[in-house]
C-alpha cells in the first residue's frame, strides 16, 4: 500500500482504533491501530487489519501533510521494516504472541 491517506480521524493514543486507508488498487481496508514506532527520528504507525484471519501487521512511515492531516507511505526496505517489527515486538514481549 503506497499513499494511503487516514479517511477518518483518529486518536493516536487510543489503541483499538479503527482507521480505513485506501489500497493501491482504490479499494478501502480497515485497520486496527496497535501503535506508533519512532525510530532514526521518524515515526512509523503499526496496524493489524480488521479481520479475525489477519495474522500480519502492517508498519507504514508516517508523512505531516499540515497540522491536520498525516499520509502513510508504504516502506520498501526489508532491513528497516525488520529494525521497526523488533521494536514493535519488544515493546509487547509478553503481551502479544509473534509465533
């Protein structure tokens, strides 16, 4: 998913919100929010779709468009997607199970 702009307002510190962003294809998927990675001074949003099947979540770089508006871009890079899931997964050792 490339670009996906938030279509509904969302509280950052609310886990369990539900966000719908929109695919590459214009289809819209719902999210579960689980939570916000910073990492080399970026931030990243982790989400879980939906759906009681889904068993992978999704890490997209977090881009300000203004103060009101932010826009999740897919990242491409295998090692840093790797560095953010560890942090995600330390975060949650003991309260999530990654198997």
């Amino acid at each position: 998913m490339a670009n996906e702009e938030v279509m509904n307002e969302m509280d950052m510190e609310n886990e369990g919100t539900l966000i719908t962003l929109e695919d590459e294809e214009g289809n819209e998927v719902e999210f579960e929010f689980l939570d916000i990675v910073e990492y080399d001074g970026e931030e990243y949003i982790v989400l879980i779709e939906n759906d009681e099947d889904a068993d992978e979540v999704v890490i997209l770089k977090i881009n300000p468009v203004d103060e009101e508006t932010e826009e999740y871009v897919s990242i491409e890079d295998e090692d840093l997607l790797d560095k953010l899931f560890d942090i995600f997964k330390k975060k949650y050792e003991g309260e999530i199970n990654f198997e």
